[in-house]
C-alpha cells in the first residue's frame, strides 16, 4: 500500500481526517478564555467552565507539543476508521459472493466463476482467484497457493494494525517529554530569588497537560490495536475455511463427467407402421 498514493476506497477516510482537522482548527479560532467575574464566582455556567478549562488545556500544550499530538490524533482516528471500514466481515466475505460463486460452480460454468473471483477485489475473492489459478495442477497446489495469499494480505493488514500499537507507545513518551520539559521550566523560576508564582505554575501546569494527552492518546490505540488485530486473526482463519471449501467444490464439480446428451424419444406406433409399409 503506497501512502503517497491515495486509492479510491480510502478517499472517504481522507476527507473524514479533513473534516476533523477543520473542526478543530475552527474550535480554536472561535474559542475564548473564560474571563473572572468579580464575586461571580459562584454563578459561573458549567459552560463557562468548560471553556475555560479546554482554552487552558490548550495553552498549556504549547506551540510544541499542540501541534505534534493534534497531528498524532489526526493520524489516530484516520487510522481507525480505515481499519474499520477495511475490517469488516461483510467486506472480506461478502455473502452475495459466495451464493454466486457457489452456484456458478455448480453449474459448472469455471470460467464465468474465475472471471466472479477475479473482478471481485474482497479478500476471499483475491484468495480464490489465485488459488483457481493453480488448481490445474491440483487441489493440494490450489491450497498452498491460496494460503500464501492469504498470509500476504493479513501481513498488509498488520502493518497497518501495527501503526496503532506505535501510536499507543508513543503517546506516554510524549507526555514524558512533556513532564520534563514542564518541570525544566519550573525548576529554572524556582531557581531565581524572587520566582514568579504565574510562571511557576505555568511550567506545572504545561508537565501535567502534556502528559494528560499523551495518556488520553494512548488508551484508545493501546484498545483498537488489540481489537482490529482480534476481529484480523477472525477474517483469516474465515476466509481460509471459506476458500478451501469452495476451491474444493470446483476441483471435484470438474472432475465429474459432463451430464449426457438426453436420447431420443422412440419411434411412435404410426411410424413403426410407416417403416414396415416401406419395406414392404
């Protein structure tokens, strides 16, 4: 798979990426910091709250480390609705399919079922077309082929799965970049003799941000890593089944010997009267 290189099927996932992208950018813009009401303190909405704390969450990520986990998350969530959309059993099987094949082989139309397999780009089918390829040299050579096929596509698919693992390590190793830079900063006003207490907090409040979101970045790749690559090992062992059980159905349908030409009727009584007046 190119990354350079944007196929078809992976288009919507490229503009779902974009939409967020311009939500976020948008969220920012129009945000404000929630300003301090004298003695309002107690009257303040949960709204105000909120804008408060995200505009003060933002802040404290900093031109730095913001724009590299607002990338990574973009990254992240593109990434998991690819998987998503590509990981789905009525994606890599599709039952409509597998009747059509399943009654073209019995009619033992197997030029028609190989074309079926061949313009269908699913993963059962990129397996049958290359196992049908093979199966004039036998079944046993059918299977291996199909079965390399099979390895080739989910080790495709495990490099993708495998960017989530990647994400999910490097979202701690962020945040302690995060932690360390934010606590350099409040060690070195610390180490003035008259520290600035805003500045101080300023520097912890950047360490615990950070390392916030590189945790909150983590969990969800840590889970969909071990999700996808569950519901990818489900898809192989199925579409392996499903292909060795349709591959041999054809090799032995083509085996059989071709149904007989029907026999002629028997001559009726009039025309066996008819033969007879001619020998006659």
């Amino acid at each position: 798979m190119s990354f350079f290189a944007v196929p078809a099927r992976s288009r919507p996932v490229v503009r779902i990426a974009a939409l967020l992208l311009f939500v976020v950018v948008v969220s920012l813009l129009s945000a404000t910091p929630a300003r301090a009401q004298d003695g309002g303190g107690d009257t303040a909405s949960a709204e105000t709250k909120y804008e408060g704390l995200f505009m003060h969450i933002v802040h404290s990520a900093g031109p730095v480390f913001g724009p590299i986990i607002l990338f990574v998350s973009i990254g992240l969530v593109a990434l998991i609705v690819l998987l998503a959309m590509d990981l789905r059993m009525s994606t890599a099987i599709p039952p409509g399919f597998v009747e059509e094949f399943t009654d073209t082989v019995n009619r033992r139309k197997f030029k028609e079922a190989y074309e079926l397999a061949k313009e269908d780009g699913s993963f059962l089918g990129r397996v049958l077309t290359t196992g049908m390829g093979r199966l004039q040299y036998g079944i046993e050579d059918a299977r291996e082929a199909s079965l390399n096929m099979v390895e080739s596509i989910r080790a495709g698919k495990e490099q993708l799965i495998t960017y989530l693992a990647t994400i999910g390590t490097l979202g701690p190793m962020l945040g302690l970049v995060g932690t360390v830079y934010g606590m350099i900063v409040s060690f070195m006003e610390l180490a003035h003799s008259t520290p600035n207490a805003t500045k101080l907090a300023a520097g912890i409040s950047q360490a615990l941000v950070v390392t916030l979101l590189g945790v909150a970045l983590s969990v969800p790749a840590i889970f969909c890593h071990a999700f996808f690559r569950n519901r990818l090992i489900r898809i192989t062992m199925d579409t392996s089944n499903i292909a060795d059980d349709l591959l041999t159905q054809m090799y032995h349908n083509s085996k059989k010997p071709a149904p007989a030409a029907s026999a002629a009727p028997p001559p009726s009584a009039d025309s066996r009267a008819g033969v007879e007046t001619i020998k006659k």
